[in-house]
C-alpha cells in the first residue's frame, strides 16, 4: 500500500483515514518517549483488527508536515515498533517495517518508517483494551461489537482456516514449481485453477491473497507468514527433556510434505538400532518405522494452524519419543475413541497430501501418497508400535489445546552392538 514517496506524500497531505496513520517520533536522549508505548500499542491493534493498514513514524499529526526520524535512531525506533507488536499485543501482531524518505516542507528529504500491518486472522488486545479503527481514530469495541468479532474469526478458524487469505500475501507468494503438481490436469489460468482448489482466497475487500493451505503446501518457507508452522525436533541423551543433553536439534521448516521428509530423517538419523546375529546380522530399531511416518503426518495435517505461537514439536530420548501436535482432538473425538473415530480438522490440506507423492523412499511405509484418508493412520500406530516394543503407545490431551502422543522404543537385547 502506497508505494511510493509521490502516493505517500499526497496520502499525507490527505489526512488520516481508515487505513493510514502517521505520528511524530519525540526521544530523550536514544530512548523514544513519543508516541506512547501503550497508546501505540492500542492504535496498531485497531488497525489489524480492522483492516490492512499503513503507518507512517516520523510525520506531525497535527501539522501534516514531514519533520523526520535522525539516521542515527532509525534501529531504536523499529525495535519500539516490534517490541510492541511481539511483547505488548496479545496475539502478537505480524508488522514490515521500511526505511524510506520524504520531502521535508523545505525540500529536504528525511528519513520516516513505513510500518505495514495487515488486517489479521485474529482479534488482538492491547494495553488499552480492544479497539477497532473507525475513520481516522480508534474505537473501543463494545461487548456485543467485540463478541460478534470473537465468533467471526472463530468460526472462520475452527470451520475452515485453511482457506481463509493470509495478509500480505499474492500469487506470487506461492513458487510455480509447488503448485503446478495441484493444476497440471487443468487447461484454465493458474490463477483461476488455484482460487477453485483454495490454494488462492479472496480477501474481504476483493484482492487475491495466497490461502493458509496455499502457504503451508506450495510456499518454501511459510513460516515466513506463519510463523509456527514448522517442527521443532530434538533427540536428547538420557529420558529427560534438558537441554544441557541435547544431541540434535532441527527447526524443519518448508511444505508440509518436505517437513514429514526431514522429520522422517531427523528420526532415522537419531534412533538407535541394534543388532543380533542368528546367524545372519538382524537389525533391531528403536521404533517401527511406519508407526513413526504415519504419527508425522497426523501431526502435520491434523494439527490446529490457528493457534498462534505453538509449533509441533518432536522429542526423542533414550526410551520413547514424544509428538506434541497443537490443538485439541476435532469435534467429538475422545482420547477413548482416537482409534475408532475418523474426523478430520484441516479438509482441504489433507486432501492436498493425498496427492502428493511420497519422497521419502523405504519399502516399510507401504504406500505412495503422504494421505489415504482411510482412517488406519492411528489404528497403525498403535498396532505397530505394540508388537514392535511391547509397550502401547499413549495418547494424552493438555490443557484441551495440546495433543501429545507418546512412543515407547523397543529395549535392545543384552550385548548388542549398536550402529
């Protein structure tokens, strides 16, 4: 929004609106006193409950003239702008900032941040309260306003999330190379095949964004929008999570499918296996390797991308390894009935699994595809891991926004060697 210096300037001598703010940076000494901390924080989170939003540090409010940011303190005055949208605001508030300069009344061109805030997926709480932008000023939500936002976005997340526009994206957020695996049956323009198979979405005032499936399935780095979505992997030296015995660790970031991949050899990298001879040499691995696969992908394709700031997280220890997967079970679904119940949270993204060939080359996994939407996935987990350790594996909910499953390793035999 408003690109260039010549659509800010005349933006600027316009006044503020709905979607654009600009406010003048006072310090003392290198510490920025003005604006406020917390009336900045209440300003931001009225815009991104509102709209996609612009604004503009280093421009008076009152006179509508450039007066500036000095070079010196450009690093100070971002820091106070993301501090605010990462420690202050609850959720946290995605922002990019820009260096860019403006003509001064004289002349003179000076220095000023442009801070873009995308209208969000969520509704965000400041010091203040929550406040909605209307016309040039914001607003306190009223109770009935703010709980008919709260259902909104709600149900936009719990129904069908994935296909809601991520802010700040396009088409072009999405590499060709990933999508055209959902659109090479198809004669018509990519950009139409990709808004009928949701990869692309319609924003509320019209524009093409890229989809949240869009982002997890054909962007290389969609933590770069959204920024929990990868798997934190640590194997860990004994049975207790510390890190002052971490052996390995890996953030996995990327599709979706690339991440069960470097899951799946993060896993074989760090699992032990031993062996027997009788007489011939007989691995015995920690963990069967298909119960393994199949946890990966529930965790990938069933976890709850809605909630903000959890990722997946995969740990493993000397004797089990852990699966936290974000998000409560779907609908009905018990811990109970996990193995006879088939409901699925994220549709859209399981169907996109389904036809993606698996990479990942091992003769155990026993299929083709990441997703056969049989409902078998956990039914093999706990099968296979039974028979390989003798130990069930364990299914536990925390907090009703967390689901951890737990695999027991297989014991070695006496006198193994190990590889």
């Amino acid at each position: 929004m408003f690109d260039s210096p010549e659509e800010l300037t005349k933006k600027i001598q316009l006044g503020e609106d709905n979607s654009f703010e600009y406010k003048a940076v006072i310090f003392r000494g290198s510490k920025v006193v003005g604006p406020g901390r917390d009336n900045l924080a209440d300003e931001i989170a009225a815009m991104a409950n509102a709209n996609d939003s612009v604004l503009i540090l280093g421009v008076d409010d009152k006179t509508k003239e450039v007066i500036g940011i000095p070079m010196d303190k450009l690093d100070a005055v971002e820091d106070f702008v993301r501090e605010i949208c990462n420690d202050t605001l609850k959720p946290p508030v995605l922002m990019r900032a820009y260096r860019i300069e403006l003509p001064a009344p004289d002349g003179t061109m000076l220095p000023v941040l442009k801070v873009e805030i995308p209208r969000s997926l969520f509704v965000h709480q400041s010091p203040g309260g929550y406040f909605f932008r209307q016309g040039s000023s914001k607003r306190q939500m009223q109770p009935d306003f703010l709980a008919r936002m709260f259902q909104q976005r709600s149900q936009a997340r719990l129904i069908r999330f994935e296909e809601q526009d991520v802010p700040g994206t396009s088409m072009d957020s999405l590499e060709q190379n990933l999508w055209e695996r959902f659109t090479s049956q198809s004669d018509e323009a990519a950009d139409v095949v990709l808004l009928k198979r949701n990869l692309l979405a319609r924003s509320d005032s019209g524009e093409i964004k890229a989809s949240v499936a869009g982002i997890l399935m054909c962007c290389e780095n969609p933590e770069q929008y959204m920024p929990s979505a990868y798997i934190e992997a640590v194997r860990y030296r004994g049975t207790l999570q510390d890190s002052n015995y971490q052996l390995d660790a890996q953030k996995i970031i990327g599709p979706l499918d690339r991440q069960i991949d470097h899951a799946m050899s993060f896993f074989k990298k760090n699992q032990t296996v031993a062996a027997i001879k009788t007489p011939a040499r007989v691995d015995m691995p920690q963990y069967n390797e298909r119960a393994v696969f199949e946890a990966l992908v529930n965790a990938v394709a069933h976890r709850d991308y809605a909630i903000y700031g959890s990722k997946i997280r995969f740990f493993m220890f000397d004797d089990r390894m852990e699966i936290y997967s974000p998000g409560a079970l779907p609908n009905t679904v018990t811990i109970e009935s996990i193995a006879l119940r088939q409901d699925t949270r994220n549709e859209l993204l399981t169907s996109l699994l389904a036809e993606c060939p698996i990479k990942y080359a091992s003769d155990e996994l026993g299929r083709r595809s990441y997703m056969e939407k049989r409902g078998d996935g956990v039914p093999i987990i706990l099968s296979r891991s039974e028979r390989h350790s003798g130990r069930k594996p364990e299914y536990r909910l925390i907090d009703d926004s967390e689901l951890l499953l737990i695999i027991h390793a297989a014991q070695p035999p006496e006198s193994s060697p190990e590889t």
